[in-house]
C-alpha cells in the first residue's frame, strides 16, 4: 500500500503547454506535458544521459491550473512522483 501523503514522495511542479485549437484534446496534452516537464526536472541533476525507460506512478496533488496564451493553453501543475526504476542505455 502507497501512502502518497508520506514525505518520502517528491513533490515536483512544471508547465506543460497544449494545442488551443484542439479544444479538450489540447488540455489534456498540457497536463501530460506538464507531467514530462516534472518527470524531467527531477530527475535530471540525477540522471545526466536521457534514460531507456523509466517506470513508476504520479498523482496530482493539487488541481492543475491551466491557462490560455499566445494559442495555446499553458497548465501548471504539482504532482507527486513515485519513481520505481529509471532503466539506462547499455555502454558498447
């Protein structure tokens, strides 16, 4: 059982941007930006060379704020990040 309110758990914010012509579709693409974005910023101080796989869970942690800009729609979000395992290319 995971306890997402346990501190163990980073808590990582980021902004994703999605298409604002696609409508809901475009929304949706913001949050999963958004949740790249924080996957990246995470783990790069940790990770320099881009990994093979990384595998693992992410939840919310508060109602994402998505706003309209210049054609697109811009969302920031707070998520809470359970890495399970970051898989690394094999050196030749």
């Amino acid at each position: 059982v995971v306890r997402w309110d346990s501190n163990i758990f980073p808590e990582v914010i980021a902004v994703g941007q999605g298409g604002l012509y696609a409508g809901i579709d475009g929304k949706i693409e913001a949050v999963n930006n958004s949740l790249k974005e924080a996957l990246r910023n995470h783990l790069r101080p940790r990770n320099y060379d881009k990994p093979k796989r990384i595998t693992g869970t992410a939840r919310l942690s508060d109602v994402p704020y998505i706003t309209m800009s210049s054609g697109s729609y811009f969302c920031k979000a707070r998520f809470v990040l359970n890495i399970d395992e970051v898989l690394e290319y094999q050196v030749y």
